[in-house]
C-alpha cells in the first residue's frame, strides 16, 4: 500500500532531518544513480552530474568511498531490496521533495513572507555556515571553504564536485573543504588523510581577564577610605612645622600618635620631630624601623633632659649613636632597646660607663653583648633595679656570677639565651635576688629545674608576683605540682575526702589551722607555663589552686596531655582576662562555657590548636576576642 497520498506523517528522525538539511532526497538519488549507468565518457561531461562515493553510505557521509564500478551494483542491490519489500526506505516519512534549486526557480516571484524567511535562513546555512544555530561541535570556521582559490562561492549542499586530490566525484555538505593549495575542494577521505577533522568546532579564542576583575583578597585588600586617625597623622605630617599652632596636645594624645604611626611604619625622621621637646622626660617610640642613625642622632640632641627612653625595632641604631646617648642625655636613667644588634661590645663597655646612675637596663636582640659587657655592668651600674637580658646570644653559665654582683633586682629577664645558665648558677642567682623579685622570667633555660624551683625560690622568694618559665624542658609535672602544692598553702590544706581542691577558702584560715610550715609569698598575677610538653594535669591544677585569687594572665599553651578536669577548674580564677589555651587537646566548648560565664573579666582568649572548641553555645554577651578557632565553627 503506497502512503504518497496521504498526508500522515510520523516523527521526523535524526537521519531523515540531516538528509532534507544537506540536499539529499529521491530525486537527487534518482539523478545520481542514472548518472552511473551511463558510459564512463559520459560520466566526465562537466554538464552532467556524475556518481557520488558517499552515495554508498548516506548515514555516514566522510566514509571512504567505494570503487566506481562497484557502485552501481550496491545502489540497484540496494533499490531492488526495497521494490520487494513494498516501500522505498528514503520515502518512509515525507513525500518527495523537489530539489532546492528547482523550488526556488517554481516559487520565484510569489513567496510569502514565510517562505522568504526561511529560504534566507537556508541560504545563510548553506552558503555562510556560521553555526549559531547549529550545534556547536560541527560548527566550522569560513576560512575552512573558502571559495577554493578561483572567487566563485562555495557550491550549494548535495551538488557534485570532483575532489582536487584523488580526483574521484562527491557530494558537497556543510563539511566540505576548499584545497590547500586552491583552487578546488577534496572529499571527505581526502581532508581526514591530510590530518584536518572537518567536524572539529573552531577554537574559540580565551577572553582575557581583566586584572580588576579579580577576586579581592581580604588580607591585602587596600582601605578605598582612610580612617580619621590616618586622616589626622597625614594631616599634621604634612603640616609639621606649623604643628605648635594646635597648642599642648597631652603626653597621652602623643602616644596615641605614637601608636598610630607604629601601626603603617609611619614615623620618620620628618614627623619624628612632632615628638621633640627639651622639657621632655619619657618618649616611647613602637617603630623605629625608619629612623636613620643621623636621625636618632637628633632624638638625642633635641631631648637633652630624657630620663625614659624605650625603642622598638632600633635597627639602625649604631655603636657611635649610642655614644652620642651618653653624652647628649646625661640624665637618663632607663634605657630599653629591642634590636639593636648593630652595636658593637666596646660601644656597650663605654656607654655603660658613662652612665652609672642607670636604674633600668632592657634590650633584646643584640648579639654582641658579651661576658664583658656584663662585668662592666656590674661593677658600674650599683642603682639598677630593673634587668632584662633577652635573646643574648653569648649568655652561659659565666654571667650567673656579674649578676649575683648585682643590687637586689625587682625585675629579672633573661629569657631565650643562647647558652643559658645551668641549674648551679641558678641556685646563686635566686639565692641573691629572691627577696625582692617581683619579676621572673627564665623561659628556655634547661637549667632551671625542679630542683631551683623548691631548693630557691620555695626558699627565697616573698613577694613573687610574675613568673615566666616557657619552654623549660627539664621541669616535670610532678616537680611543679610539688612546689605550687607547698609554695604558700600546706600540702593538707588542699585535699579533702572528695579530692576536691576548694580556691574559695581564705589563706588566712587555712594557714592558722595547719601546722605545716609555708611560706608567705603572695599568689601569682602573671603565669606562664607555655610549651612545656613534660607538664599536665597535675602542674596546672596545682597552679590554679595557688594563685587563684589573684591570677590575671594565665599561658598554658601547649599542655596537650592536661585533662578536661583539669582545665575545668580554670572557671576559679575569677580575676582572669587573659588567658592562651592553645594546643590543650581536652579543652572543648563546655569547659570554655564555664569558664567564661565564671571568669566575667576575660576580654581575650587564644585557642590554637584545640580541635574540640568550635566556639557554639558559650553564651557570651561580652565582647571577648577570641583567636584560633577553626573556620567551621565560630561565635
């Protein structure tokens, strides 16, 4: 039953839509297969269209094409196969169409709008190939078939053309390519020897980012508006010799500037002359990083009168500046310098020299102060109350006796030496200072044992207010627990039948109902026990119960084996704002709760390192600076 007179039609497939796209319907077919039954001279008549080897396979047009004498045999196998079968495969889903050089020609001069659309649409498919409305994959650049070297436009899709290379005859599609070198166009096969796939999308070309239109980064994001403090410091920077017009500005408005300016490396040898006075008597500066040695040369010519002097990351201080120290601020009594690693021994022997009325001696950081430098100390400086001694890198066990030479001390710094001093000279240090030290810091000496702690400073110290003993690797936890548990309270006084160590009981009580001696050193405001991997539990329970009532700075950094229990009992040191609990793996958010509810002064905690504190449900109503909680959680 023939379906040419009905007008049903079925879905339209993917082949039968490609085939209507590139020109191919019965009568092109129809065309082709009498054009190879006709003689082989007759074939090579340029008027007449000749045999297409993609006719072989209409599916797959770039396949190799088939051999010429075989071709009529496939295609009348082929036709013959579909006459028995009582339909013809190429007109299953439309009638047959006419070629579209004929319906152009028979539609001249009467189309619709309609029709005028879409024969401009198939025009710009076949003749521009843009691809835009194709899919992107078999879209092709127009330099691909260009006009094959000759000017004439590109053939339209399903007409025949004789391949410039192996010469044999195909049907132009959408794919088809001009030679290189022109003029004329080569078959599928023939482009896909040549190494080119003529069904490759063009490469598009990669849009250039603007760098403004990166992704800012928070941390080195630039201020698009300066804060008024900024606005005020280039203000009077810039108008520094007209400054005295704002009259007085306070000594404390100086430090705040002071501050202002450390923050950015602000400060100059050009606005440092806004802090110069000759009635001066203290000058601080946070950042002196920018002053050269002529610069800090005028610092002391213009501040004559100087009693106080403190600097900080004075690089560029040198041995003659600090000569220039001691003859242009006579009066100076305290001296504090961090960094000045530039000076030299012989320049620290005679400054020390010319100023034996020094009462306060800090620095930091300077490499070249020697044995006899502190020698020269000793014997020269008899009013000096205040030593701090850090990171000197020549400092060993020979400096215990210069400074056993000196007064009593209140304030004795001699943190992260080089050497350090062993537990011998120690025993001699406290043993001379001990009565009046209210200052103690001895981190990183491995001398400082168990054993100074309970033959020394259980001995001699009385009015110990701050103690210091970081990254002292030879103390032990039962050491410690030992001397906080007898340092001021008897070892009876702090147990019970619950095993409960009660903070809340007045000294005075405990100590008029023992009979075990103790000794009358008042409670700790500073402690700091950081990075001591032997100390746990025990140590800082101990410490807690001893200093509880007037502990303000606590550093337990790095007691990683310390139990939740223990650091519960923190919730006691009522006076505590400061307080650095990093790397303590018990520590989580219900001990961190208590803590904070019961400590009301905490404004500052440091959390590195404790994966168990996430920062939920602590219940804070104060504003509480909080550092080293992992991004997950958060307050």
């Amino acid at each position: 039953m023939s379906r040419r007179g009905n007008n049903v039609r079925g879905p339209t497939s993917a082949l039968t839509e490609f085939l209507r796209e590139s020109g191919i319907n019965p009568t092109t077919i129809a065309r082709r297969v009498a054009t190879q039954n006709q003689p082989e001279n007759q074939s090579q008549n340029p008027s007449v269209a000749g045999p297409s080897n993609s006719g072989d396979n209409v599916e797959d047009a770039p396949e190799e094409e088939q051999p010429e004498e075989s071709a009529p045999r496939a295609s009348n196998s082929r036709r013959g196969r579909g006459r028995n079968a009582g339909y013809a495969s190429d007109e299953l889903d439309e009638p047959a169409e006419e070629s579209p050089v004929k319906k152009r020609k028979s539609t001249k001069g009467r189309a619709t709008p309609a029709a005028k659309a879409k024969a401009k649409k198939k025009a710009k498919d076949d003749g521009e190939c843009e691809g835009s409305s194709e899919d992107e994959y078999r879209a092709m650049s127009k330099n691909l078939w260009s006009a094959g070297g000759n000017g004439s436009p590109k053939p339209p899709a399903g007409s025949f053309e004789t391949c410039a290379r192996c010469e044999k005859q195909f049907t132009v599609t959408k794919y088809t390519m001009a030679a290189n070198p022109p003029p004329g166009y080569l078959c599928h096969h023939c482009v896909k020897a040549s190494g080119t796939d003529p069904f490759k999308k063009p490469a598009v070309p990669r849009k250039r980012v603007n760098v403004s239109e990166k992704r800012d980064i928070v941390s080195y994001q630039e201020r698009r508006f300066p804060s008024l403090a900024a606005m005020c410091i280039e203000l009077i920077t810039r108008y520094i010799d007209d400054v005295e017009a704002l009259g007085d500005i306070g000594a404390v408005n100086m430090d705040e500037i002071a501050k202002a300016l450390s923050k950015n490396r602000g400060l100059t040898p050009q606005n440092a002359h806004l802090f110069y006075d000759v009635l001066n008597k203290k000058l601080r500066f946070y950042d002196a990083t920018n002053l050269t040695p002529d610069a800090l040369m005028t610092l002391a010519s213009l501040n004559p009168n100087l009693t106080h002097l403190h600097l900080d990351y004075c690089g560029r201080l040198t041995s003659p500046v600090l000569l220039a120290f001691s003859t242009s601020m006579p009066q100076l009594t305290s001296l504090t310098l961090l960094g000045p690693f530039l000076v030299r021994a012989e320049a620290w022997i005679e400054f020390l020299k010319a100023m034996p009325g020094l009462q306060v001696f800090k620095i930091a950081q300077s490499p070249r102060f020697d044995l006899e430098c502190m020698r020269t100390l000793a014997d020269t400086c008899k009013d000096i109350g205040e030593l701090s001694l850090r990171e000197i890198g020549l400092m060993d066990n020979e400096f215990a006796d210069p400074l056993c030479s000196l007064p009593p001390l209140r304030v004795l710094d001699l943190a992260f030496p080089g050497i350090g001093i062993d537990e011998d000279g120690w025993m001699k240090i406290i043993e001379k200072h001990g009565s009046t030290l209210e200052t103690l810091d001895a981190s990183r000496h491995e001398g400082f044992t168990d054993h100074v702690l309970q033959e020394s400073v259980k001995a001699y110290a009385r009015v110990l207010l701050e103690l210091k003993l970081d990254e002292c690797l030879s103390l032990t936890d039962e050491g410690v627990a030992q001397f906080f548990g007898t340092w001021a309270y008897p070892t009876s006084a702090l147990k019970d039948e619950d095993h409960d160590m009660d903070v809340d009981s007045d000294p005075v009580e405990v100590r008029l109902t023992s009979l075990e001696p103790f000794t009358p050193n008042p409670p700790l405001r500073i402690l700091s026990l950081a990075r001591n991997q032997e100390l746990s539990s025990a140590a800082l329970a101990a410490a807690i119960v001893h200093s509880a009532q007037s502990l303000t700075w606590l550093s337990v950094n790095g007691l990683r084996s310390a139990s939740s229990e223990a650091l519960a009992q923190l919730k006691r040191v009522k006076e505590l704002c400061y307080l650095d609990a990093g790397w303590c793996r018990e520590l989580d958010d219900f001990v961190m709760k208590d803590v904070v509810a019961a400590c009301t002064k905490l404004n500052e905690i440091k959390v590195w390192g404790c994966s168990r504190v996430r920062g939920v449900g602590w219940g804070v109503k104060r504003a509480i600076k909080v550092h080293g909680i992992e991004p997950s959680g958060g307050m």
